[in-house]
C-alpha cells in the first residue's frame, strides 16, 4: 500500500522537506527559553541545545568538511569512534547561548539549500555524504531521516507535536518501509513460514509486509509484500499485523525508548510481533 502523503522522489520535494524540517528547528529553537534548551532529550547525555548542536555541526561538516578542533571528554553516551566524531559539534557549542546556535542553524540550512538547489545539481550530483561521498538523492534522504529524527526529539522534549504528515516523516517511513526485509528476517530473526504487516494509521499512512521464506545456507530471506513481487505462499503461513501510529511507529524505528513505551495493537503472533518491534531500529 502506498505511503500518504508519499515521500518525494524528485529533486525539488526533496530539497523542500529538507528545507521544511530545518526550518522546523529553527523555529522550535527560537521559542525555547533558556530552561527549555537545558531540557534533557530522549538522546542519552544530550539536552535541547545539544541536539540542535549536532543538526548545526553535522550540516556544517558537510558543507565545508572541516572537522571542528575541540577535545572530547570521556562521556559515559559515547560508545565508538562515530560518537566521538559527532560530539565534537556538540562539546564545541555546549558554552555558546541557545539562541546562538539556532543562528547557526539557520545560517548553514540557507547555505545547504543554495547548494542543493544550484542550476547544475540533479540527483545523481556526488557530494560529501556522512557516511563519505554520495548522491545528492541518497544524501538529502539519509540527512532528512537524521534532521527530521532529531526535530521529533525535540518535539517530545518541549511537549509540541507535530510535522507527522510532513515530507519528512513521509521520506522517514518510506526508509523504513524498505528496510523491512532485513530488519525483520536478519535483524529480529524472524522464521520462515511466518508474514509481518506494519500498518500505520497515520498521519502518515500506509502498510508494509514481509513474508519470511528460507534462504541460502539456513538463512532466512525477507520478500516484500504489496510490491509487485509475487510468491506462491503457504497455506501454513502465520500472519502478523501489528497496527501503530506513526508517532509510535517512527520513535520505536529511531529507537527512542522501549517496545514497553509505545502503543500497538497485535493480530496473530504476540511473540513475533514483540520480537519484530524490538529489532526495528533503523537510525544508528
């Protein structure tokens, strides 16, 4: 079943949500109080102002490719090389005013737009990826999921919901969507013989499936359902529909909080539906 609204494919729908979702930050930043920017968010060890800290450093990184020269100390959130990485954006503006670093913010988003958006650029333009040189297309998908993840942080952090039907939480879902093969065979372990819907009701709304059949070498392989993609089946298949807001659906995805803090409904297997929940995290 198609995503609604759907996630945009072309250059420009990407560059808006892109747009509209650092906008969104910026604008959530500029009505937070000094207290509001100290609030801790569902990201261990970072407040409102670190999250902002990180959109500003990572875009700015990006932009320019220079590495910010600050020393990091020895956090207990901090869990690899990449997390070291990133908290140098965050430790370098950790004394800077809120307000400051939403400036920033808006400074190097208005720069990024100008690039995306220069005359030459089409989606197949390489440009400096976060995980190294990339599309434009694959880059703006994977800093949309990134900056419209962190937006809904801060979101639950202030207690101001919403931008769920927006073309970020739309590009966030259609990631997820077609990552559900590998999430639910590979990462949960899911058994051959067995079929998982996800069935979002929205704001954005939209359904998912995988049936599980065996692969090579014992391994199971996840096939997608609703794609076009035809398979004969069993009769003996078990079907499991799990139902979620999108709210829901996309925090557990981002891996914010546990299966125990969100609310969904089951049809079928309870154990499979718990078992696929608690392995569908797709932001690292």
């Amino acid at each position: 079943m198609p995503l609604h609204p759907a996630a945009p494919e072309d250059l420009a729908g990407l560059v808006s949500a892109y747009q509209q979702t650092t906008q969104a930050i910026v604008d959530l930043g500029r009505s937070c109080s000094d207290a509001d920017f100290d609030k801790e968010t569902a990201c261990p060890g970072w407040t409102v102002k670190d999250q902002i800290s990180h959109v500003v450093g990572l875009e700015s990184w990006l932009y320019t490719g220079e590495v910010p020269k600050v020393d990091v100390p020895a956090y207990s959130h901090i869990r690899n090389a990449a997390g070291q990485f990133i908290e140098k954006s965050v430790e370098l503006r950790r004394r800077m005013v809120g307000q400051k670093v939403v400036d920033e913010l808006e400074t190097v988003a208005a720069r990024r737009i100008a690039e995306f958006s220069a005359p030459e650029v089409t989606l197949d333009t390489v440009v400096r990826g976060a995980w190294g040189p990339a599309p434009v297309g694959e880059t703006l998908r994977r800093r949309i999921l990134d900056i419209w993840t962190h937006e809904q942080d801060l979101r639950h952090a202030l207690g101001r919901p919403g931008n769920l039907d927006s073309g970020g939480a739309a590009v966030f879902m259609d990631l997820l969507f077609a990552a559900l093969p590998r999430l639910v065979a590979k990462e949960a372990g899911i058994e051959p013989g067995n079929v998982v819907i996800i069935d979002s009701t929205g704001p954005v709304m939209g359904r998912a499936g995988v049936w599980v059949e065996p692969g090579d070498e014992g391994q199971a392989r996840g096939i997608p359902l609703f794609s076009g993609i035809a398979h004969d089946g069993d009769p003996e298949d078990v079907f499991t529909t799990i139902t979620l807001s999108t709210d829901c659906l996309t925090r557990r995805a981002a891996g914010r909080g546990g299966v125990e803090d969100i609310h969904f409904s089951v049809v079928g297997d309870e154990d499979v539906a718990r078992r696929v929940l608690e392995h569908l995290v797709l932001v690292p």
